[in-house]
C-alpha cells in the first residue's frame, strides 16, 4: 500500500528544539536505527515503525555505518524503506549518519582518517540511496590521528554537498573544544554532540554540557533508557528471555544487581504517582535540560515507539520531583 504521511503529524504532536545557535530544528524525540533495524529483523515491522515515527511528527532518523546486524545492513534497509515510502517528504526530514568504529577489514576501515570518513560516508549513501546526509558524524575519539585531519574530511563532506552539517559522537569536553578549534577554519560550526547520557550514567555533566552551551552546540542523547534499565523489563529482578542483558552483548546481567534495582524500583514508584512508564520518567528527565535538543531512543515495536513518544503529553518535572530523583540517584 502506497504511503501517505499523516497531514496532521505536525499539529501539535511534537515539540521542537533550536540545535544549538544553528537554524536547525530537531524533534524532542528522534528515532535511532541502532538497534531493531538490522537484516534480523522483519523489514515490514521496521517499515511500520518508522511511518509511525514520522505520522507522529519525528523527523530525524539517526543511522551509522556499522548498524546492522551485519554492519550496514541498517542503512540497507532504511535505504529501502526510504525508497519505497519516504522520498517525497526527503525535505521534511534530516538523516544523519556516523563513522569511526571497525566497518571494514584492514587499516583504512576505522578511526578518523580522512581516507575512511571520505570512503564510509560514500558508501552510507549509496546503501541510503541518498545525495546527502543532513548530519554527518565522527563516532569517537582517534587517539592517533591530528584532529585537525578529521576535521578537514568532516569539513570536505560539507563543502562537497555530501553532507549539511557535521557533529561528534562520543568525545570528551577537551575534545570536544578542539574539534570546534580544527572546524573553525572551514567556517564551519560543529552542530551538535551525540554522548551517552541518562539517569544512570551522566558523565557528560561533569564539563561536557558547560563546553556545549558556552560554543553554542547542540546535544542528542543516545541511550536515554540505559539500553532497558530505565524500563520495566527488570524491575522483578530477573532477566527476561530474548532482552539484551540474556544476550549479554552490549548490556551486561551483573548490572541488574541491588543496587540498580533498587534505584529502578525508586523511580518507577514515583513514574507511576505521575501516571507514567519508568521509560516516559527518563526520558523527561533527560529534556529537562536546556543543553539537550534531543533523546534519541530505539523502538522495538510500533507499542514501545508511542509509549515512549507519549512522553511529552505530561506535564513538566517539577522542582520537587527533580529534587526526589536526585536523592533516589545519589546525586
């Protein structure tokens, strides 16, 4: 069946937030393809998801190289789905793609060096089908090549038209500051940084957001659930059959410990005195801040996606709920 957007998917269903000093708008809610688009997964569900993500007005959809599984398949898919669904409304929306982790065998498949970025990003477009990226991305630090050759590859992605604007995922403040030194040249201003950021782990607090806000650099925060533990899914302890701490890949079993469940218990109890999810909490918790443009989360089923996006039907935090979470986090 043909696909026809939702004409009221801009009425109200979402809100939007300037990205940093830039002219760019982002959805509070964006849809990653990490995780649930991979060539393991059924393609008409992943198609389902992402028309529901854009009927309910979230415009951006976040990809990298290696998502899979096997790597680039991800952006296959998307490419496909795109293809088929989403090339008339190519302008309402911004896609954006990564690049710095091992996609391909030998020395030019990882890192930050002008040779792979230039050859990673090509290839994410041809497997998208698209011309250009609306954000393009260093994915992590590389201790070994100069910044300044990252930057002149991120920069050559923009001047070349391949893509529109460039961020960083993964580094630290220090970092974080060079790569607006290296960009500055180009005249080109680093968007936005993509840190791991949520209730239980908030480093990008201690320096990180400071160094965003005094440059005027956007924020998504990806993992905004903890990969699940900001969920439902192990508040009895136990570990279901088929999550991602069974399959202790990227999430560990040993971090459902006592201490974890404690704090979960604590904030699903006050999640639902607010009638909301432990999932719908944090990721409010995480808009609370002005420093954030956006929570990047994942989405399983079409269910998890408009359970997470109701999010932003409920009333702000306030300050003595904020106050209560603190204590429930030992902050």
């Amino acid at each position: 069946m043909t696909y026809i957007a939702d004409s009221g998917r801009y009425n109200d269903r979402m809100r939007y937030r300037r990205t940093g000093e830039s002219g760019l708008l982002l959805p509070e809610i964006s849809l990653g393809l990490w995780q649930n688009f991979g060539d393991d997964r059924p393609l008409d569900v992943q198609r389902a998801i992402l028309r529901t993500a854009f009927d309910a007005g979230v415009t951006h959809f976040d990809l990298a190289n290696n998502y899979g599984p096997p790597y680039g398949s991800a952006e296959k898919n998307f490419g496909s789905i795109f293809a088929q669904d989403f090339k008339p409304y190519r302008d309402e929306l911004i896609i954006s793609s990564k690049a710095g982790f091992d996609m391909w065998d030998g020395p030019y498949g990882n890192w930050g060096s002008r040779k792979y970025l230039t050859a990673s990003l090509d290839q994410s477009l041809a497997r998208m089908g698209l011309e250009y990226v609306d954000i393009f991305y260093h994915h992590r630090e590389d201790p070994d090549t100069p910044i300044e050759e990252t930057a002149s590859a991120l920069a050559s992605a923009v001047q070349q038209g391949k893509a529109l604007y460039v961020g960083v995922s993964n580094y630290s403040p220090t970092r974080t500051e060079q790569m607006i030194a290296a960009l500055a040249p180009y005249n080109i201003h680093l968007l936005i940084h993509q840190p791991s950021y949520n209730m239980l782990n908030r480093h990008p607090e201690d320096g990180l957001f400071d160094v965003l806000k005094a440059n005027g650099v956007g924020s998504i925060a990806y993992v905004p659930l903890a990969q699940g533990l900001l969920t439902d899914r192990y508040l009895d302890g136990s570990i279901p059959g088929g999550s991602r701490a069974a399959r202790d890949g990227s999430l560990k079993s040993t971090q459902v410990d006592a201490t974890y469940l404690a704090k979960a218990r604590a904030l699903n109890d006050l999640a639902t005195n607010r009638g909301m999810t432990l999932a719908q909490l944090a990721l409010a918790w995480i808009l609370r801040r002005d420093e954030i443009t956006s929570a990047l989360i994942g989405a399983s089923s079409v269910g998890q996606l408009q359970q997470n996006l109701a999010t932003i039907t409920f009333p702000l935090l306030f300050t003595d709920e904020l106050e209560t979470i603190e204590k429930v986090l030992g902050g």
